[in-house]
C-alpha cells in the first residue's frame, strides 16, 4: 500500500482515480457535523499542524491490521476470544516504560487466564499507544474552567490557559504514541494489538494508506490497528460514523442503552456494507441492570440481517457512579454482573460472547470499589490516579479474568 496525502480536492493527482474519488469522500465524511471537537482558539494554526502530521511517520502499518482483521474474523465465527484494555485516558507523563510494561503484562496474564480456560486463542488489543482523546459529556468542570479533553487536546490542569485547546498537542500524541508502539514490540512481538478511540478528526485525518485491495477502494489507517466509535460520537449522519466507513481498519461501535435494535442494523449496514466477519465490533455498554433487557433484541434483529459482527461487553462505562466521597467509581460485583448477563443474553441466543472492553492498569490503585481486597469508597482517595475514568487495578483484573474464564467454559 502507499501512503495517501490528501490536499484539497481541487488540486489532488488527476492521474490517480483512487485518491480523487478518496479525497472527494474524505472531505465529504468531514463537512458533516462532527460531535466532541475541540474549539481551537486558531483555527489555521490547527489546519497548520494537521497538514504537518500528514508527513508524519504511522505507528502501525497495512499488513498488521490486515491481520488483525483476519483475527477478528475468527472472533466473529465464535472461534476466538478478544480482550481489550487498558487506560481510560493515556497521559503523556504516564507514557513511561514502568507503566506500560504493567499494563501490557496484565493483559498478557489475562489473556493466558482466557486462553487455558476457553481453549481458544485470545486476541490481544491495548487502549494503549494513541489513546489521548476523551468525550465529555459536560463542557466545563465544576470549576466553571474549559473540560479536559485528553491530553491530545489540552492539559488536565486547573488553569485556563492549560484548560485551552492546543492544537501543537497533537504531534506530542503523536510521538509518544508513536514511542509506546516501539516498547509494545519490543515487550510483545507482534502479540499485542493498539486501539483508541477514533475522536480527534484533525488527527485521526492524517497518516493514511491507499487500500486498493477490498471490495472496494479504503483508506487505512496508520495510527492504530483498531479504531472505536463512542457513545457520544456515533451519530448516524455525523462526522464519525462517515469517516470510519472510508477505513480498511477493523472498527468498534460504542453502543449504549440510547441504541434501538433498528439503529443498530443501519450502523452494520453502513458500517460492515460488504459483509465481512468481524469488520465490526458492537461493543455494548448497557449497565448491569439493563444488559440483560436491552440487548437481547439487538442481538436478534443484527443476526437476522446476516452480518457476522464480534460481540464485545464494555461492563465500565454503563456502571459508573459517584461515591459518597465525590470519586467517580464502579464496583466490581456491577462489572461482573453486566459480563454475567452478557453472556446470559448470548448463551440463550446461541451467538457468541466475543470479547471483553475493560479500563485496567496493572498499578495498584484504588478507583474501582470491590474485589477480593474489598475496596471501600474511604480507600479511593489513597491511591485514585486515573485522569479520566476509573480503572480496575491488577488484583481486580486479574480476579476479573477468572470470572470470564470460568464463565467460557
Ligand atoms: C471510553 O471508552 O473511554 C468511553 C468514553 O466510552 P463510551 O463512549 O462507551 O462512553
Ligand atoms: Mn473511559
């Protein structure tokens, strides 16, 4: 494959069909309304950088995640398993070798649980090298300042002028996701797969190949192998679900309790057009609570339109809640109750239970309640690091892990 720079659709290559009719869609995808974007005090400042990362080198390449998507594949047909986790929000002052050695080895431990229980290969996934943007759903904190963003966009701290969107972040996501790649080959050979969510469209524009190969002319993606649409940003005539149709890249949706089971067949159409098995992963996130009455129909009416998607439980981001003492946490016994009736939900309908979307760090914090340790809401402040969402940490990941096994076999 080779690499595609897109220029305005006025003065792309005439001689190359492809990138023409490539371009005319990316800029079509990218006029639409685009959730979540930060408002970048300058403008052409941001356009500046962007078209200097389109120079910039991919922290992944074609072949890999022509791989992976054969992975997913066999995921799909219910002949393996899928685990992905990490952070919720990557930093760049966590991006260190201690940190991301401890959050790729528990992955690895998990995987090897999953794997000897189930007797199936487990498909390694990382939130991990490029995970730097977040979704808000307020936009500003309780200090009345600008929300944080993910480091991508701007700094965590309490000030206004680090609270401001910073468009020259964007190459700093870059190398350092770019150096986190190198460590996850180095630890991982080749085992170990890279998602984020695909939010940022002045970034996630940028390092593209040509992908001739399909069905039909696509665009892969160099900054990850896998990229996830979330809840706040799957809007079906918006900027994220148009953009993702162009890629060759395996993609994830975000689906939530707001998620119709007819909303969900035009999100496979649109999203899987060609059919092809694990082209799309509905990663449902419902709530333990409502798991077990709001996907059933979904999955029924997704496997009556004869796409083969992977089946992915996201059993965080629908049990979050704050403590009594203002942390925002989840317990344990609710993440593994949505799992429990994710798999109550597939086992019935005969489909299979693909994979699992987790927030973990191999760190001994204290953000999630429960586990064997029992973590009260007076132990959260002790060790409460996450810069976004609350993670589980090694000893509930680990305890988490032999929870699915024992529910795979
Ligand atoms: C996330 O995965 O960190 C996230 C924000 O999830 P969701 O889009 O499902 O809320
Ligand atoms: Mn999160």
């Amino acid at each position: 494959m080779r690499r595609f720079l897109p220029r305005p659709a006025d003065t792309v290559d005439r001689s190359r069909s492809v990138d023409r009719f490539l371009a005319r869609r990316l800029n079509e995808a990218l006029a639409r309304p685009a959730a979540q974007q930060p408002c970048w005090p300058d403008p052409e400042q941001a356009r500046a950088v962007t078209r200097q990362l389109h120079h910039a080198d991919p922290i992944v390449t074609p072949d890999e995640t022509v791989r992976l998507s054969d992975r997913l594949a066999s995921v799909a047909r219910g002949e393996a398993f899928l685990l992905q986790g990490g952070d919720c929000a990557e930093t760049f002052a966590d991006n260190t070798e201690p940190h991301l050695r401890a959050n790729l080895r528990i992955l690895l431990r998990m995987a090897d649980v999953l794997a000897h229980a189930s007797g199936m290969p487990v498909v390694k996934v990382g939130r991990m090298a490029g995970q730097y943007a977040k979704p808000r759903s307020n936009i500003v904190d309780g200090l009345g300042l600008p929300v944080y963003r993910g480091d991508i966009v701007n700094s965590a701290e309490r000030t206004p002028a680090a609270r401001t969107p910073d468009p020259h972040r964007m190459p700093r996501a870059h190398a350092n996701a770019a150096g986190a790649m190198d460590l996850v080959r180095k630890l991982c050979a080749g085992e170990v797969y890279v998602s984020h969510e695909m939010l940022l469209l002045d970034y996630e524009r940028t390092v593209l190949w040509v992908d001739a190969g399909g069905p039909e002319p696509r665009l892969s993606s160099g900054l990850a192998h896998f990229l996830w649409i979330g809840d706040r940003t799957r809007q079906l005539d918006g900027a994220h679900v148009a953009f993702a149709e162009l890629l060759s890249n395996p993609i994830g949706l975000k689906i939530g309790p707001g998620v119709t089971p007819e909303q969900a067949v035009e999100y496979v159409r649109r999203l899987d057009p060609h059919g092809t098995p694990g082209r799309l992963t509905l990663v449902s996130r419902m709530g333990h609570g409502l798991v077990r009455h709001l996907l059933p129909p979904i999955v029924e009416k997704v496997n009556a339109s004869g796409h083969e998607v992977v089946w992915q439980c996201d059993p965080m981001h629908g049990n979050t809640r704050p403590s009594g003492n203002g942390f925002k946490t989840r317990h344990f016994d609710h993440v593994v109750d949505e799992i429990a009736g994710f798999f109550e939900v597939h086992r019935r309908l005969g489909t299979h239970p693909g994979g699992i979307h987790i927030e973990m760090t191999g760190e001994d914090v204290t953000e999630c309640l429960g586990g064997a340790a029992g973590i009260t809401e007076a132990d959260l402040p002790a060790r409460y690091r996450t810069a976004c969402d609350p993670r589980l940490n090694t000893d509930q990941s680990i305890e988490l892990a032999h929870v699915v096994a024992e529910l795979l076999t």
